[in-house]
C-alpha cells in the first residue's frame, strides 16, 4: 500500500496539469472578480509600448523586482570566509531565514547562520537581552572561534549599539573577554548586500588585526574577493598567485564552505582563512581588491588605518586579466610564468573562433556594479554592443567609471547606464528597443519568457541552473567560461530559429 502512494508521487510540474486541479483552478476563476481574458491581453500589449515606458520610467516611490539584496546577506558572506566564523545577525528570525535560504538555493549547500530572534518586546525595548542571551547559546552551541555581528532593519530603526551590546554581553558572561566579536551596523534601508559586505569586511579587519601591527612587513599580497559568488574565481585567484609564487592571503576564504565534500559528516565550519593569518593581514606588502564597490570602506580603512598600499583590479577579460597580473609582478617582482602566457594565448585563441559571432550584437545586462564593470570589459573586448546596464544598487562612482569605459570604445556608443532602475524597467527597455541577448541573474527568466530575448546566466543569485557557480568568470579560465556561455547560447537561439523544415532551415547548420 506505501508502496503505491509514493508511485503517485508526482512533481508539481506535472502535478496540477491533472484534471482534478483543472477543475479546481477553473472553479475558483468564477470567484476572482478578475478581467476578462480579452482585456488582460490588450493591457499585455499596452505594457509593450513606448507610452507605457514613459510611465515605467515615470515612477519614484516603488519598486518592482530591483536586482539587489540587502546589506546583511553581504555582511554573512563576509563573515563565513573566516575559520570557524559563526554569522550572527541582530534582528528578526525571518530576516536571516531568507538570507540562509537566499545563499543555499544558490550554493546547493547549507549556510549556518543565527539570529537573537528579536520579536515585539525588543523592538519597544531594546534588544539587548536578545543579544546577550543569543550570544551565550551560540559560544556554548556552536562553539565557533569567531562570531561576526550585524543587523537587520528592525535592530537600527530602534538604534541598538552593537559595540555597548557586546561589551555588556561579556561583561555579563555570555562569553569571555578575548573571544573575538566583530560587528558591522548594516542597515538595509541604506547601500545593498554589497555595502554590507564592505562593512563586515572592515569590521573583521579592524577586530582581529587590532594591535598586530609589527616593524616590518610579512611578505604578504591580501586578496579581498569581494561580494563574490563564484567559488571558481576564488579558486582561480589562489591558482594565479601560486603559479606566480605569490605569498598571499586571501580575506576571506569561503570557497571550501561553500562547496563542501560530501563525505557523509556534517561540519559547520569548514576551511576559511585561518583567524592568524587574517591578523598578520596588518604586515601584508599590499592588498588588492578585486571588486571596488565591495570594498571601498575596507580599503579606505587599510590604506588610512594601516598604512598599506591598496589597489583594485578586476581580471575580467584579457586586458583585464593581464593588467592585474602585471600589478602583481609590479607588486612582487614576480616574473608572469611562461604556463599562463600559454593559457593567454589559448584564449585569444578561443575568442577568435567565436568572435564573428559576437560581433556587434547587442546586449542589455544587469547585476552588481562590479560585476557589470567585468562584463563590460569583457563584451567590449569581444567586439559586442552593451545597450541597457540596469543597476539597481549603482553609485556616482560607478555611474562615472562605466561611462568612460563605454565611452573608450566605438561599440559602447550606444549603451545607456540605468542607475537605480530594476527589472520592470528592463522589461520596458527590452520590449520598445529589443536586444540580441539578455545577460544577468535568475530573475531574469521571466524577462526571458515576456519578451523572450535569449538569456545568459551570470551573477548572482542563479537558483534556477546548477553548478554555475562553481566555474570562474576571471582570469584567462574565466573568460573562456563567459565566451563558452555567451556564443553557445546565440548559436542555440540561432539553431531555433532556423529550424522549420522546407521554410527556415536552409540555415540550420551542422557547423557554425
Ligand atoms: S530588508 Fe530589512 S527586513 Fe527585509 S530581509 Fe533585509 S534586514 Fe530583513
């Protein structure tokens, strides 16, 4: 008899096609008061048109579907780049379930992270006693060797102080004096989950190198990958600096906690950067940030606060990935090894075959200010046309730097940057001047099906593909990725639409 049952099993795909949820759905329509089919396509199509974009562009006080997330997501990916680091946020339950979910449905892993549960009572209160008691059970739980700090929007509404909260928490016991607390204020009304990003990381820095401050230098390059969700760049840029016998250290290290071997037991805590090598970061030669916007108040506070030299470099692209390793031969006096010369040319190599088929086609993208500053290196290099840049969470800075660089090349002539606009705006953009190819996250899919312009994958979150983010988007490795991505979904597209018989299918080639 259970054995039946679970052959009835059936996923929801082909579940409610029965006719029992048929019948269902076709019931309750008769009492959803709603428009008739008729009008709710002539609305559709009116949501094609320039009319209805000038009224989408018209809009100040909502937001439809922005590609950003808030500032503590960011600020827990910072914090599980480091050995034994336990995320804490300080707010509600709810927040950090999504944050916990957000990053699993990404990783295909299990991310730990705890909240003081803040409910009414603290909100009216204070959350002190939340704080307190939830740092108590996570030290005697968990035991991590580190517990990083932020908050949610409930916690800075109130305007908890995570510094007097912690001295107090210890103070009082919950653990001891010297057990590392970093915190980070992140409000997510302000900035997105790379600010916060940028505020944990400062916070990490500022807590463990305290006082570690020697005469000389350690020898050391930091790395600070920024909000950086592909495991394989992480890998690449440890395989770069050993392959150019770079000493390094890389703040932080989530690449083994993200893609955990399944060895049947679970850990916690896996890999990271060890809490003493983020310390001696203080003696590092130099840091290099590989995202700018993901960094710019750790580097402030390393250049300031440290008297460390800081440097940005995005190795997207070719010209991308040779400027950041000239900057580390600048840096180090390291020779470029003959074994990447090799991989560089093999990549040229591969942009030639496909590049006639990305020549010239035009492409919108959206995504985190850094990650559209790689893309645009990229697609610039390869000869495409960036047309619509829709980013959500943009600044000044950004604005100003994507500019010149679409401004350095004949085929970013035609690009607009959309500051602060979100995916409803993309919609608009897409459908009054269509593009060849769409680039940019998950949410994308359904700009794919309204309009359908062929979309690629790339930034973060991908939920809805697997294992793409355990490739690499920089470095020589990485560009063949983005170029494998790019003009194999064009040749699909193509493939599809030349592939009615006796009609369109004279195109439809073997071999292109
Ligand atoms: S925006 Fe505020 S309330 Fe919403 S998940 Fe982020 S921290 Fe929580």
């Amino acid at each position: 008899m259970a054995q039946n049952n679970i052959d009835k099993i059936k996923d929801h795909a082909e579940l409610f096609h029965q006719d029992e949820y048929q019948e269902l759905f076709a019931n309750k329509k008769q009492f959803e008061g709603g428009h008739s089919p008729e009008e709710v396509a002539r609305i559709a199509e009116w949501t094609k048109t320039w009319e209805y974009r000038e009224k989408n562009f018209s809009r100040e006080a909502l937001t439809v579907n922005p590609a950003k997330a808030c500032q503590p997501l960011g600020a827990i990916l910072a914090a599980v780049g480091f050995e034994g680091t336990l995320p804490f946020v300080h707010g509600s339950q709810g927040c950090v379930a999504y944050f916990r979910s957000h990053f699993t449905r990404h990783f295909k892993e299990p991310f730990s992270a705890v909240s003081s549960s803040m409910t009414e009572d603290a909100a009216v209160f204070g959350g002190l006693n939340n704080m307190i008691d939830g740092l108590a059970t996570s030290y005697n739980l968990y035991k991590p060797k580190m517990i990083a700090v932020c908050t949610t929007c409930m916690a800075e509404v109130i305007g908890d102080d995570l510094q007097a909260f912690i001295k107090t928490s210890k103070e009082k016991g919950s653990l001891p004096e010297e057990f590392p607390v970093p915190y980070a204020h992140t409000p997510s009304f302000v900035g997105s989950h790379v600010l916060g990003y940028d505020n944990m990381m400062k916070g990490i820095l500022s807590n463990l190198t305290a006082g570690k401050k020697k005469e000389t230098t350690n020898g050391k390059i930091n790395f600070i990958p920024g909000f950086e969700t592909y495991i394989g760049n992480l890998r690449e840029v440890k395989r770069l600096a050993e392959l150019m016998g770079i000493n390094y250290t890389l703040l932080g290290d989530n690449s083994e906690y993200l893609d955990s071997p399944n060895d049947g037991e679970y850990k916690m805590y896996q890999g990271g950067t060890t809490l003493e090598d983020a310390a001696d970061s203080i003696n590092a030669e130099a840091t290099v940030a590989l995202q700018s916007y993901a960094s710019t108040k750790t580097r402030e506070y390393i250049t300031k606060e440290w008297q460390q030299k800081t440097v940005v470099s995005r190795p997207w692209g070719i010209r991308g990935t040779d400027e950041f390793l000239m900057k580390l031969s600048e840096l180090t006096g390291q020779p470029i090894p003959r074994e990447l010369e090799i991989e560089r040319g093999r990549a040229v190599d591969a942009l030639t075959d496909s590049q006639a088929w990305l020549h010239g086609k035009r492409i919108a993208l959206y995504g985190d200010p850094d990650l559209v500053m790689g893309l645009l290196q990229f697609l610039l290099e390869v000869g495409a046309e960036p047309v619509h840049i829709v980013v959500s969470n943009s600044t000044p800075e950004f604005e100003a730097e994507a500019k010149a660089l679409l401004e350095s090349s004949p085929d970013g002539k035609n690009a607009k940057v959309w500051g602060g606009k979100d995916l409803w705006h993309m919609r608009s953009l897409l459908f009054t001047e269509p593009v060849d190819l769409l680039i940019g996250n998950s949410y994308g899919k359904y700009l794919w099906r309204d309009t359908h312009t062929p979309m690629v994958r790339i930034g973060y979150p991908i939920f809805d593909r697997h294992h793409l983010h355990r490739y690499s988007t920089i470095g020589y490795q990485g560009t063949i990725n983005l170029l494998n991505w790019i003009v194999n979904t064009i040749l699909d597209e193509l493939d599809r639409n030349t592939i009615i018989p006796a009609k369109t299918d004279i195109s439809y080639d073997l071999i292109r």
